[in-house]
C-alpha cells in the first residue's frame, strides 16, 4: 500500500505539472539564484533563479515518460520472443537465448554510448537504450515461466484436442504467466527510471531546456557546498519513487502469487 501510495502521488506530481507549476520552469531570474528553501521558495532556486520544485515537478513527467515506452520496448519484443522460444524450442529456442547473451552484452549506458555517438543526445536515445536492454530480461522471464507451464496437464490437454502452439501459448500460457510479467514490470519500471536519471547526469538522455532529475544533479555537483539543496531534492525525489515502485513490486508479487496467499 506504500509502494500504491508514492506510485500514485509521483503520476499525480506528473500529471499536474502538465497544466501547472509553482513558477515557469525555463524562466531565468538571475537576482534570485541560489535562494534556500523559503515560503516564497519552497525547494529553492537553481543557479539560474529558476524555481527546484517545478523543475522536479517537470521532471516527473520526464522520467515516467522515458520509462514507460523503455519498458514498453522491452515487454513489447521480448515476451513475444521468450514464449516464442519456449513454444518452439530447438534452434528457434537457440537463436533467440543466444540473441540474449549477446543483447545482455551490451547494457544500457554502453548502448546509449553507441547510439549517442551515431545520432546524437536526446530523449529518445535513451528510451531505445534502456529499451533494449530490457528485451532479455523478459525473454528470459517468459521462457522460462512459459517452459514449466508446457509440461502440465492442461496444456497437454490442450494439444490432445488438436490446439496449435500459438493458441495455445495466447490462450494458457500468457494468461497463467501474465501476474509474474506485471511484477517484472513494475521492478523494470523502477530501474528504468535509474537508467534515465544515470545518463541524463551524463549528458546523454534529456536535454536542456527539457528538466530532467538527472540532469539536475549534474548541474548540481559542482554547488554542492554552496547550495547542497539542488542536489539532495532530485536525488530524494529519485530515492523515493524507485522505493516506491519497489514496494509496489514486491506487494503485487505477494499480492498475486496464489503460494504466498496460502502462507499469509
């Protein structure tokens, strides 16, 4: 329910910054930069003048954003790929697990490295980064849920009366794996959003004007004994929302995994 609760305050935050924040969020005010924590002020202001609670506001947005289509990205190609592999087996099962290895090969900081260098920073380098890091983690999920799902009983009567592999992979293998996929991408979701945060701090995801939490604690690093506010709001911003989804993660396993309900 903790996890439920910071989830839904972070959309909410995201959501609102959308049509409002305290203070524009591009605009300069050299005279007020710097300012501590004030009523006026509640996070402070940047080394710009510009207001650090809706930039983090602002940010929110950023961050949700990039995350959901990486994960996206991920569940959309490798769950296919994983039942694939575990409905086929064989070489079909080979050449996909071995397309993994090598994908694992490359993390998502490397990958942005690469992509980066070829076509520049931005947002959307960063989601195909993090995107593609993601499609072995739920390959290999899928593959192997789906692998101990083949060998029971229903799915054996299922091919008795004459059901193909891919209605049966759409009709009982997907279902029956479908709550440990959503726990996985909710945890994905979490470490997607460190992925954006990490390389917008490098300079290669969100770009300025853009704000991003990232971002901010790069700018932030080199105030940190002037100003150490600049870097310890985004950073517990970043704290707080990956603990969150954690916990959310962890309560949706617990919540939908039939052996833990037996326990409890």
């Amino acid at each position: 329910m903790i996890g439920l609760a910071v989830t839904l305050v972070l959309v909410a935050v995201a959501l609102l910054s959308l049509v409002w924040t305290p203070y524009p969020i591009a605009v300069i005010d050299v005279p007020g930069k710097l300012q501590p924590p004030s009523a006026e002020h509640w996070l402070g202001t940047d080394q710009f003048g510009r207001d650090v609670l809706s930039r983090i506001m602002a940010g929110a947005v950023n961050s949700i954003a990039v995350s959901l289509v990486a994960v996206g990205i991920g569940a959309g190609i490798g769950v296919p790929l994983g039942a694939l592999a575990a409905a086929r087996r064989g070489l079909v099962e080979e050449v996909v697990m071995r397309f993994n290895d090598f994908t694992f090969a490359f993390p998502a900081l490397l990958s942005a490295v690469m992509i980066t260098a070829l076509f520049g920073p931005g947002a959307v380098n960063a989601i195909v980064a993090i995107g593609i890091f993601n499609i072995p983690v739920f390959a290999r999920l899928t593959r192997g849920a789906a692998l101990s799902l083949w060998q029971r009983d229903f799915v054996l009567a299922a091919r008795v009366a004459g059901r193909g592999r891919t209605r049966i992979t759409l009709d009982h293998i997907l279902p029956n794996i479908a709550s440990l996929l959503i726990v996985q991408m909710t945890i994905q979701f979490a470490l997607a959003i460190l992925a954006e945060a990490g390389l917008s701090y490098l300079g290669l995801g969100t770009q300025p004007p853009n704000p991003s939490w990232g971002k901010m604690l790069n700018e932030a690093q080199t105030l940190m004994f002037l100003a150490p506010q600049l870097a310890v709001f985004p950073g517990l911003a970043i704290m707080i929302t990956v603990l969150g989804l954690n916990l959310l993660g962890d309560g949706l396993r617990d919540l939908l995994d039939p052996r833990l309900r037996r326990l409890r």
